[in-house]
C-alpha cells in the first residue's frame, strides 16, 4: 500500500494580510508543476498546464470525527458549515435555471486526519483540523490549505484533502467577533478550490485571496464567484464517470499511521504521473503559493 503524504507545487490560500492582486476576474486551476517549464499567465491567472477538473459527475467529502476540541466546533456544526458551503457552489445560476454539473455525496465522519494519497488503496476526501500543530513551513498566516492530486498529462483530480488551521487561527462558527474568523468563510473559500477554482481580487468575492477577521460575507458567493463555477463544471461539461466512491474504493483510516509519512511536505517524490496542487489561504506570496490571507485594519 502506498501512502503519499502531501505538499506541493501550486498553493493558493486565505490569510491575515492582503497578498498582491491580478487582474479583477476568477482564476480556473491550471497545473503547471515542472520547474523546467515556464508557467504562463493571462490577467494575472496561470494558463499553462492541464486545467483541473473532476472526471466524475459525482465526488464524494468527509469530516474528521470529532471536530475541533480546540475551537469548540463540534462534528455537527462543522458538517452543516460545509455542507452550506457545497450548496452555494452547486446551486450557482449558470443560466437558463441549470447549475454546475456536479453531486456532492457524504461519505460521514472519517478517522483520518492527514492528506495522503494512495495509488493502489482506498481513499477519502477530508475536511480536517490541525488542532495541534501547522506542519507547513513559512506559513504561519495560513488559515486553511487545499491539497489536490491529478495527473499531471489530464489535468483529472484523483484526490482532495482540506486542512483547517485552528492551532494558530481563532475560528468560530456562531457569533463571529471582531478579532475571529469565520469558518464558514473559509470553507467555503476552501470548496471553490475542491471544485477547481483559484483566486480572484473581484472585491467581495468569496474566492478572494484575502480575509479580514469578523467578516462573514465570504460565506455567500458573488457573481464573479458564479461565473467561474459554471466556467469550471459548465452544466453541458462531459465526464467519463458517475460513480461517488474516491479511486480505489473508500476508507475511514488512513493508510499510515499519522507520525509516519511517505512523503513529507516539501517532498513531492514518487508520483509518477500524478502531481500535487496545494491551494490555500494565507497572508504570503512565494513562488506559486499563494495563500487567502487576513487583510487588518
């Protein structure tokens, strides 16, 4: 069974000073990961590289059991968070009254808690909280992280994993303060990503790269938001499959024990074909990282 434990070549994110901007329109997912390759870029967006995209009609998501202890965000209302979440994308206006040709299917509460891969294995889709450590280097303002596997000739995701900084960022759900963040504004942001998007500076864009502590307004899409959705799973799109279950069939655990790893971040070795895009949200720009970070006063 291999196990691959992921970083990347492509981050985007959410953190706590505003990053620098693009052009004002949403950005598709594009994976240029070669480091010998010259990744191009039209208005401010990375055109080179397959586009990201599920093959499937239908994907499948999972929560950590449990929540996060630290934040007091039980299962529950993490659930609903994401589940609002999801249906703000799916339920886009493409127009003429149809919508983004995709299915969400919950799959329930998981035990893993760490992003991985396997290419001969089961696997899941995880929304996760890192109550107890950030393992990412330079990426204190981070507020959440989305790691993606595809193949890198197709551009197809075989795999999604969401992680959600609560040991350095002051989450909530209900009752959002002026020095809080949201989490339904960040995950919210970080489904975009599950789906295919990248960042836009459209003010008032849920997949803005940046956030302000209080504010709740990323929670609900706005019309550049819409428009990229259906740009990215347009309702006449053509998928090879319909099946929900992850490649390889599904599994709760995961397939290392959580202090092993045979990938660390950083690393990205072994993928043969398949490569990482992790896109975040975060207060720094280095390379092609690029986070949501927070923007203060």
């Amino acid at each position: 069974m291999k196990a691959l434990r992921l970083t990347g070549a492509v981050t985007l994110g959410l953190a706590l000073v505003c990053s620098s901007t693009h052009a004002s329109a949403f950005c598709l997912t594009h994976g240029c990961t070669d480091k010998k390759q010259h990744c191009e870029y039209e208005n401010g967006c990375l055109v080179s590289g397959p586009l990201l995209h599920w093959a499937s009609r239908c994907v499948s998501f999972d929560l950590q059991r449990g929540g996060s202890a630290l934040r007091g965000i039980g299962y529950d209302a993490a659930h609903g968070a994401i589940i609002d979440g999801f249906e703000q994308w799916l339920n886009a206006d493409c127009g003429g009254g149809k919508k983004p040709a995709i299915m969400i299917s919950d799959y329930g509460p998981v035990d893993c808690r760490q992003a991985e891969y396997n290419q001969d294995s089961p696997n899941a889709n995880i929304f996760m909280f890192r109550d107890d450590d950030w393992p990412y280097e330079n990426a204190i303002d981070t507020l959440a992280l989305t790691t993606l596997i595809f193949n890198a000739d197709t551009g197809e995701i075989y795999d999604a994993d969401v992680e959600v900084n609560t040991v350095q960022s002051p989450m909530s759900i209900d009752h959002v303060g002026s020095n809080q963040i949201d989490f339904s504004s960040v995950i919210t942001h970080e489904i975009g990503h599950f789906l295919g998007l990248s960042h836009s500076t459209v003010p008032g864009s849920t997949m803005m790269p940046s956030y302000a502590p209080g504010e709740t307004a990323m929670a609900s899409i706005e019309q550049d938001d819409i428009d990229g959705i259906c740009k990215a799973l347009p309702p006449d799109r053509k998928t090879s499959r319909r099946s929900c279950e992850p490649r390889h069939g599904f599994s709760s655990d995961c397939a290392l024990p959580e202090t092993q790893c045979a990938m660390t971040p950083g690393s990205p070795r072994g993928l043969g074909s398949l490569v990482l895009a992790v896109l975040g949200l975060s207060s720094m720009q280095r390379r092609r990282r690029l986070r949501l970070s927070t923007r203060r006063p």
